[in-house]
C-alpha cells in the first residue's frame, strides 16, 4: 500500500464513482482522496463507506494539499477541467482528464499510449472516442483513402449524469476532432444517442467508414487483433458481428459490457473510458516507480564512491 501512487479523483458523479471502484482494484495506485462539491452527493456517501478519504472541497482542497497525490483523474466538467488543468500543471502533477474539454493531448491506451510520457495533461477524449478509436486507427491503417468517417453511440440514459448532458456539443466536437486527427480523415460525423429504455440498454457504437484501396481480409483481420488488445484493459469489448463491406463502406458495430462496478453491465460507457485511465495511469505509475529506483540507485552509486 504504502509503494503505490496516490491518485486523487475530482468530481463524486457517475465517472468518478465507478473510476474509484477501479483505482481500488489497482495494482501500484491507491485513492489518496475523493473529491467533491457536495456532502450529500452519492458518490462522496459511497466513498466514505468504502473507508477512502473524501473532501467536499473541489479543486482548491488538493490545490492546498499537494503533497499528498501525484496524479489527479478529472471527472468533473469539460468547462471545469479548462481550468483545472492550468492548475495542476503549476503544482507539475499529472492529470488524467475524464471530460471531452478538448485541452490535453488526446491518448488511446492502444493507439499511441507512449504520448503520456510527453505531457501533464491526457485527455481521455470520450467514451465514444476510447471505443471507436481503436478501431479508426486499425482501418485506416488498411485503406488507401478514407473518405468519411461515422461514429454513433448509443448508450444508457440511466448512466449519463447530469454533466454528461451539459456536455453533448463538447462530447461531440472532441471526438470529431479526435477521430479526424487519428485517422487523417478530414470528413467525420459524431451521434449520440442517451436511450431511456428501461431495463437500460447495452453500449453499442456504430462506426461506419467511406473508404477505397483496401482488402476485407487484412482489414478484418486488423480490427480483430485490435478488439484482442482492448479486451485485455475491457474485457466486455466486443464485435457486435463480424465486419460488414458494402458499396465501399465498412461498418463496424461495437458492444461494451461492463464491470458492473457502480452501475449494471449496461453501463459499459463508464468502464471503456474509465478502465483506460486506469490502464494508462499505472503505466504512469510504472514509470515514476522506475524513475525512483533509477534515482535510488544513483544515490547508492554516488554514497559508495
Ligand atoms: N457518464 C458517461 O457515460 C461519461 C463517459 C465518459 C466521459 N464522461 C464525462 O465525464 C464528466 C462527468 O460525467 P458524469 O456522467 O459523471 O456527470 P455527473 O454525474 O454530473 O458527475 C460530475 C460530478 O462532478 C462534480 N463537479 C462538477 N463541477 C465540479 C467542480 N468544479 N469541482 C468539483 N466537482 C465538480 C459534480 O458535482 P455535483 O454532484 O454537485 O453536481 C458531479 O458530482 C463529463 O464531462 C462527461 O462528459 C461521461
């Protein structure tokens, strides 16, 4: 316990709850704080039982209090973090930014995960983003020409809490943007849609691309090698049916079933984003870990000359 990295997350709403019940599953990082704006918000109640340290203090409580977290999870807003990442880069701590702000540079732990190592602030993009990305990345790596790029995400009504909502025109431009910097495609269209169905519905993304130049087999075969390499961060990641060709496009149809951490298996927009901060910050923690040993090292070094 004592070697593991303390994180802290910012923000007690969905997000937050169900990332705090991954952190406590982590192999080197532990909840140093849990941190809101509310007493009697759910997820602080939660926290408290789980025995985590909590503060109702926002941002400004770790901003006081720095030397008790290295990494900091922002659950909060896309407007929030605007402002939280400037923050905490004055105090050097890293950030892994759960909220489509658009501000951090833009990782996708089987994409381009290596990126983290040059910057303090990772934007996580969006659900959508971590499932369709993926994806994106293994298909226009196999085509000559990508045209047009869709991406339609439906996910649970019941798991979009009330910041998610505010922040559907941010959700969507960060994932365009994403899509259209990952894939060089400059055409890409984003869909969201919060179903109310009740028992809630599965997370599912369409995505669907305008391409020419490529072959159904390497591209079957790439979007199947890199459903395995989520799988092994997203257990619930899966193909809906094989690939579909038509008339040019691919289409890909894409179910996330969650943990069931905080809310039901339905809920996989939680775990896609929420397991992929988790993946990339003990791989950050990884690093610190070494950088310490390498430094411990070197003072035994220098104490022996
Ligand atoms: N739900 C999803 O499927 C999903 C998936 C990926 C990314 N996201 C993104 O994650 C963020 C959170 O979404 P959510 O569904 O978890 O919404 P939520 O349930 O409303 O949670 C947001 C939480 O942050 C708190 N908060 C807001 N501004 C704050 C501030 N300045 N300082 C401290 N706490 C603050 C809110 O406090 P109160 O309780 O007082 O309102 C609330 O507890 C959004 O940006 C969303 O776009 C959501």
């Amino acid at each position: 316990m004592k070697d593991k990295t303390p994180a802290a997350i910012l923000g007690s709403g969905k997000i937050g709850t169900d990332l705090l019940y991954k952190l406590l599953r982590s192999r080197n990082m532990r909840c140093a704080c849990f941190v809101g704006r509310r007493e009697e918000s759910e997820g602080i109640q939660r926290a408290r039982k789980l025995g985590v340290p909590v503060s109702t203090g926002q941002a400004q409580y770790l901003l006081e209090n720095p030397d008790s977290y290295e990494i900091v999870f922002d659950a909060t807003s896309a407007i929030a973090h605007a402002e939280h990442s400037q923050q905490f880069a004055e105090l050097g701590k890293m950030m892994f930014d759960l909220t489509p702000s658009h501000v951090g540079a833009p990782v996708v732990p089987t994409v381009n995960a290596e990126r983290m190592h040059s910057c303090r602030d990772v934007s996580l993009v969006s659900c959508g983003g971590q499932v369709a990305l993926p994806i994106v990345h293994a298909v226009s790596g196999q085509c000559e020409t990508v045209d047009y790029i869709e991406m339609v995400n439906t996910s649970a009504s019941q798991s979009a809490g009330l910041a998610t909502r505010l922040n559907i025109d941010e959700y969507l431009e960060t994932t365009e943007a994403a899509i259209a910097g990952f894939s060089g495609c400059e055409k890409v269209k984003c869909l969201l849609a919060l179903n109310p169905a009740t028992p809630p519905a599965h997370m599912r993304v369409t995505i669907t691309f305008l391409a020419s130049g490529f072959d159904r087999l390497r591209v079957t075969a790439a979007i199947g090698k890199m459903v395995a390499e989520v799988q092994r961060y997203v257990p619930g990641y899966a193909l809906i049916t094989e690939p579909v060709f038509s008339d040019g496009k691919i289409i890909v149809l894409v179910r996330v079933t969650g943990q069931g951490d905080y809310l039901e298996e339905y809920a996989g927009n939680l775990d896609i984003i929420n397991a992929a901060a988790v993946y990339l910050g003990e791989l950050y923690s990884d690093n610190l870990n070494k950088l310490r040993l390498d430094h411990g090292a070197q003072e035994v070094l220098a104490c022996s000359f």
